[in-house]
C-alpha cells in the first residue's frame, strides 16, 4: 500500500495524463513544449530515483 503514496508514481501518472489530455483535446500545445513538459518530468524521476538509491530517500534531515 505504500507505493501509492509514492510521489514518483504520483508525478508520473499526473504528468503523464496531463500530456496525453493535451494532445486528446487538441489543446494549442506544441510539440517542443510537450517535449519540455516531459523532460521536466524525467529529470524529476531521475533525480527522485537517484536519491532514494543514496538512501536518504530524497528528503533532507
């Protein structure tokens, strides 16, 4: 159960949603924001998954 209170799954459902919905609804979106949109996205995860290896799971003490 506690994978679903993980942020990164959050992010990368939301995020992902949020992508998909523009191109779906035809949104005045192009494709270079898109791509910048997820690029934030990774580098997030990325970085996210990078801390919780260290082992500090990404949070200041």
């Amino acid at each position: 159960m506690q994978k679903f209170t993980s942020r990164k799954l959050w992010t990368a459902i939301l995020g992902s949603a949020l992508l998909l919905a523009a191109r779906a609804l035809d949104l005045d979106v192009g494709p270079d924001q898109l791509y910048a949109a997820a690029g934030v996205l990774i580098s997030y995860l990325l970085g996210q998954g990078l801390a919780d290896a260290a082992g500090d799971g990404g949070e200041s003490r």
